[in-house]
C-alpha cells in the first residue's frame, strides 16, 4: 500500500482535480526552513534584532548560478516576526559564504536554545488558542514541545521585572520518555509556572484545589492529538512507503477520547483547541463531529476566519468517503463487510448535510503545502458555551451567586477518575534531557506509531515537596544574596538530583504551588516541575554560601537580589569575562577592581552598564552568573551559551580553560567543578 492510494484518495475526497495538480507539485519539492525565535521575551527581541539588522541586509542580493536566492522572510501570519522563513537549499548555503553565515547563527542560536526549527503549519494551532498571562492552560498531548514551548511564551508574553504571570502551564504526554523531552523545553523558557506530567490524555485526572471545592479546570485546552502524519510528506519519506490509510481508523477512537476529555477539564467560556498534522477527514472532521455529538451542545465551533488573517486556509469538509485499508472508498457503514465491521468505527463515517450545517464543520482549518509553501495540518476551535459536567454546573452556580445543587457535588465527586501514581524513580533529567534534545525536532511531525509507552522500569522521578519558608538553606542564601523580603519563600522545592539528597532549590508560582498542595496531588504523574535556582556546591566551599546560583534562575533573582553580590561590567570587561578562562581581577578596569577585591568568594550577578548595552544595542538588559574567586573570575555558562553570546557580541570564541588554571588551587577547583556542573546540567 503505497502514495499512489493517498492520492486517489485526495482527488476524489479533498481537492478539485485542478487544485490537486498544484498540491502534488509542492509535496514532491523540499520544505523550505521555517524557525521560530525563542526563549524569555527580552533574548527573543534580541535574536529578532541581529536577525533583521546583521543578516537580512546581506542577504538581499545573492546570486548563485544565475539564479537570484529569496531572502529570509518573517513567516507572515506570525505576530512581531518571531518566526521566518529560509528557502535557502543546501547548494546555496554552501557557495554562498553570506548564506554559510546565516547557517552557521542558526546553528548557534538552536543550540543555545533562543531559536527553534519549527514547521511553519505546526505553530498555528497555539496562536488560534488566544492566551493570555493569567490564563491557566494544559496541553494534553504535548511532547516533544515546540507549542507548549509557543504556550510558555504566551503565558509569558507580558513579563516585567517582579511581575509573575497567575497563569500555568500543563504539558502532559502519555508516552513516559517523551514525556522528558518536555524537561528540555521548559528549561529553555525558565518557566515557575509549567508543569509536565505523564497520563494517557483520556484518562487526565480531576485534582481539587486547596481553596475550592471543585476540580481543576482550564481556561484553555490544546489537543493535538497523535495522528497518522500524513501532512509532514515533504519532510517524512517514510510516509511515501509506509501510509496506510488504515492508521487513521485505527487512531479515531483515541482521538475522539483524548478530546472528549479535554472538553471536561475545559472551564466554561474556554477554548479548546483540536489539530492534527494528518489530511485524512477520519481523524479530523469525523472525531470533531463526534465529540459534537458527545458534548450535546456545550462545546461549539468558532468561526476564526478573522483570526490570523495572513495565514491562508480552506473549510472544513462536511462530507467524505472513508478509506480502506486497499485504498478502496466506503461510503458508509453498511457499505463494509461484515466481517470486517470492528475495523471501522461507526463515527469514522460523516454526518448528514443537515447535523453538518448544524455542527458548521467549515469552520475546521484545513492547511495545504500549496497555499503557502508549507506542510499540512487540520485545525479546530471551540469555546464551552454550556455546562458539560457538574463540575461546571458547580462553578456556573458560584459564579452566579447561586446555591450549589447537592445532586452535583455527588456526581462531581463520582467524576473524578482515580489514577494510581507511577512508581518513583531516579533523576529522570540525567537520564533523558540529553535525547530529548537531539531527537525533539524529527520527533515533533513523527506520525504515531502504536501505543505510547509508560512506566519505563529504573528511572524515578525526583520528590516535588514544597520547603518550609523558615529552612535553614533559605535564611542562609536569603542573607548571602540579599534576596529582597518581598520575593516568596514559601514556593520552594527542594528535589534531588544524582542521588545526592537536597541538592537543588527549585523556584514555582503561587499557581503551581496550589497544585502542589492539593491532597489530590499524589494522583497527578508529574515529571517535572519549578524552575532551578540555587543548586549545592559538591565541593567543601570555605567562606560564603554553599549555593551556587543558575542561569535560568537569574531572571528571576535579579530584581530581588540586592547589590552587594551584583558586579556592574562595561562592554571590554565583559568580553574578558566571556573570552578568556578564569581571568585575574587584574584584566578588569581599575574602577572595578576596588568592588571586585571587596566582594566575598562566591556566586555574583554580573550585568552589563547601561551604556554598554546601548552600544552593543542591547533591547534588555543582559545578566550572568559568575563565581568570584579570591583573585579571578569564571561566568557559570554551559558551552553552547557562551559561545552563542561570544559569537553574538564579539565574534570570538570563548578559550578553552587550561588545565594547569583548573587544577591550580583550590579556589579555581571550586569554580571549575561549579562551571562543569553547570555545563553538565544543562546540557
Ligand atoms: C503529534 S504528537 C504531539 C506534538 C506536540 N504537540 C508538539 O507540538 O511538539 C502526539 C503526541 O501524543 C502522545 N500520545 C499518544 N497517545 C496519547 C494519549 N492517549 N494521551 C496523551 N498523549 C498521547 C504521543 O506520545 C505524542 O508525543
């Protein structure tokens, strides 16, 4: 069973005759690179800057074999241009030295994390959920990351200075190793308000909150659920082989269940989200169609065609013909074989015209490579207009003032699904963040194939058990930082890492705390959680605190850790600081060099002057950790991100430390074994 069904099957099914011919001339050409510029807001604005001001200019006039090569061109649906679009074959890169240069930043910047190749198509269904910063969002099927990562940054998008969002993010998965590639996203975005977890999406437990008597719900739903893939063709050559149209039939029933579902944990007036990567109506307007039927009402379609308005797309479909495994249509049920009944779901098969027009299944999103030069995807929105569960009766009734009905606080408690916890195990970022990192983009267009796979014996996750805000570790770092009284205490965990008991200090938002308190919480799987910001030193640290601080915890300290562990650095200092190994007090400005003496050994902040940043034309601030030694200095940065800022600011790269600087006292031993823990960490 080859193509060849498919595309009997979409000229006959989806597309005009005419309209096919241009489809299959995209498919059999290379999808051009698209990547989204990624990371806290400040860095993106930063990236976005040496993007449009370095490189685009260069890149206008390149000629190759006669031929003039498009420039990069922001991605046109995509708001603020934090996401491009490169159709720059491998060829051009390679004769064109401007072009090499281009790569080469991309490469950079990937590897930094503040950039992420994404398919153009598969960023649309996160910008069609609307969120906003207070906005609590969970997305159900979500590893290997690239729109819970767009999510983050949503919740984010408002961030200032001592300003947290109350919204949270749940990325959940039910595969339990792809699970931990969420890891990996999230400490990209140094997020206190994200969660991943790992249960099969139908079965998402309910958790009661300590401060309300009804379940946890979501003001906004994504579910894009795994599918036969049919969409990511120009980048899969496995599809060309090995699509069957069967894998459709086979992942219906789970779909239309993983989005029942999330219909239940939606809250009333919310949006939910429904996408696939696949053309095939049975896994698209057939499981929007059921759910529909399901949710009697309380789930309605939104027309979104003023939404992105730049991104072109077509309706959905209202009727169809269902595939076979042969490639042979069936028109509806009765048309099977009885034999062979168990194979095709009843809801596979479309509605009447009449329940269609009712359900306005043209408001689905259909996306096809030959409207803008992309790969495929199918989106749906809905909004919950009426209550579905008691759990919404009750919230409907609080918000209206009135009492709540006893026949609903019975149900309700019968609704929630009890879910038994997995059994603990060891350091799972150790053990998966380094995959995660290497096969998170083949993985994110990877049709599904058979059952995601839980409960992986040896590993265990790590403890998520808030801290007293009166511990001894935090007056103790409270006092070395000069943390400011205002910054929260009480939303602390301290987890363990490598066997070692207690070594990090994990940072979450008063949101995810209250999940971490609900007497429900052992019910929710949780993989990973808070973001890290103070870890143990492994070696004895003579003065000082034995707390080193991290760079993703920065963001997030910087507005309350007071002077006297900061260290101001123009533009020349910084780059001794990024350039050369463990530079003496000495190599830094005479001005300086009084505060640096003064400082106690330990973890600083080092920020850039103001005037420097406007020199280097800084849009934020620009701060890192960095451990001050008796007499030199070392910036906490794992490898990838220094050279990324070294690249970025001074075209240099960093000097490798020599070995006689690393063993040469104790004091550098210290910093070195922070430096390469850090490294190790964070890779
Ligand atoms: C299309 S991929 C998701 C891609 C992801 N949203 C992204 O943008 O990176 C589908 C995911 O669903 C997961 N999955 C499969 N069955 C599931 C279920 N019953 N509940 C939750 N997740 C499931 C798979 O492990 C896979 O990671």
């Amino acid at each position: 069973m080859g193509f060849s069904k498919i595309l009997n099957s979409y000229t006959q099914n989806i597309l005009s005759e005419e309209e096919f011919e241009e489809f299959y001339e995209y498919i059999k050409t290379i999808l051009p690179t698209t990547f989204r510029i990624t990371g806290s807001r400040t860095t993106a604005l930063e990236i976005l800057n040496v993007v449009q001001k370095n490189y685009v200019p260069k890149l206008q006039n390149i000629v190759i074999d006669g031929v003039k090569i498009e420039p990069p061109k922001p991605l046109p649906f995509y708001p603020e241009q934090f996401a491009w679009q490169v159709n720059a074959p491998r060829l051009v890169v390679k004769k064109s030295p401007e072009f090499q240069e281009f790569h080469k930043f991309i490469v950079t910047e990937t590897e930094a994390g503040n950039m992420s190749r994404q398919e153009a198509v598969s960023m649309v269904p996160p910008l069609l959920m609307d969120i906003k910063p207070h906005q609590w969002v969970l997305d159900m099927c979500a590893a290997p990351g690239s729109k819970t990562a767009q999510i983050i940054e949503a919740v984010h998008s408002n961030d200032k200075l001592n300003e947290m969002p109350t919204g949270l993010v749940v990325a959940n998965d039910a595969d339990y190793k792809r699970s931990h590639m969420l890891i990996h996203q999230s400490k990209r975005l140094q997020s206190p308000c994200f969660m991943a977890t790992n249960h099969d999406g139908s079965q998402f437990p309910n958790i009661r909150l300590p401060d309300t008597s009804t379940p946890w719900q979501f003001d906004r739903v994504l579910c894009d659920v795994p599918c036969s893939g049919d969409g990511t063709i120009r980048k899969n050559e496995k599809i060309w082989d090995n699509w069957s149209p069967a894998a459709a039939l086979q992942l219906h029933t789970t779909q239309v269940q993983i989005f029942a579902r999330g219909c239940q944990l939606l809250k009333m007036g919310g949006r939910i989200v429904y996408s696939t990567c696949s053309f095939n109506p049975v896994e698209n307007e057939a499981v929007v169609a059921e759910v529909l039927r399901q949710t009697k009402g309380a789930i309605r379609l939104i027309d979104v065609s003023n939404e992105l308005p730049e991104l072109k797309r077509k309706p959905g479909l209202k009727t169809w013909k269902v595939t076979d495994k042969e490639g042979h249509f069936v028109n509806c049920f009765e048309e099977v074989n009885e034999k062979l009944r168990k194979r095709f779901p009843l809801t596979a098969f479309p509605p009447t015209q009449a329940e269609a027009d009712e359900m306005h299944l043209e408001r689905c999103l259909r996306i096809y490579p030959h409207q803008q030069n992309t790969g495929g995807f199918f989106v749906a929105v809905f909004e919950k207009v009426e209550p579905l569960t008691a759990a919404d009766r009750i919230h409907l009734a609080k918000m209206e003032g009135k009492d709540v009905a006893q026949t609903d606080l019975e149900e309700e408690s019968k609704e929630a699904i009890p879910v038994k916890r997995s059994i603990p195990h060891d350091d799972p970022e150790e053990n998966n963040t380094k995959k995660a990192k290497t096969e998170e983009e083949e993985e994110e267009a990877k049709p599904f194939e058979g059952k995601p796979k839980r409960d992986v014996p040896g590993i265990k996750e790590a403890p998520f058990e808030l801290v007293s805000s009166d511990s001894e570790d935090l007056k103790d770092i409270t006092e070395f930082y000069g943390l400011d009284a205002s910054f929260p205490r009480d939303q602390f965990l301290l987890r363990s890492e490598n066997n070692a008991k207690g070594r990090s200090l994990y940072f979450v938002s008063s949101a995810i705390k209250k999940v971490l308190e609900s007497k429900d919480f052992s019910r929710l799987q949780t993989v990973n959680t808070g973001v890290r910001l103070f870890v143990r030193q492994s070696s004895p640290v003579e003065a000082g605190s034995p707390f080193r601080l991290t760079s993703e915890g920065l963001p997030l300290l910087d507005a309350v850790m007071s002077h006297q562990r900061r260290l101001q650095v123009n533009l020349d200092e910084l780059r001794v600081l990024l350039v050369e190994a463990f530079p003496t007090v000495d190599r830094f400005l005479e001005s300086s060099r009084a505060k640096l003496n003064a400082v106690t050994p330990g973890c600083c902040i080092a920020y850039l002057d103001e005037a420097s940043c406007k020199q280097a034309e800084f849009v934020g601030s620009l701060i890192l950790p960095v451990w001050k030694g008796k007499n030199s200095l070392n910036v906490l940065l794992n490898k990838k991100d220094k050279r990324s800022l070294c690249e970025r600011l001074f075209h240099a790269i960093p000097e490798a430390t020599p070995e006689h600087l690393v063993l040469r006292s104790t004091e550098n031993q210290a910093a070195a074994d922070a430096a390469r823990k850090a490294q190790e960490e964070q890779e």
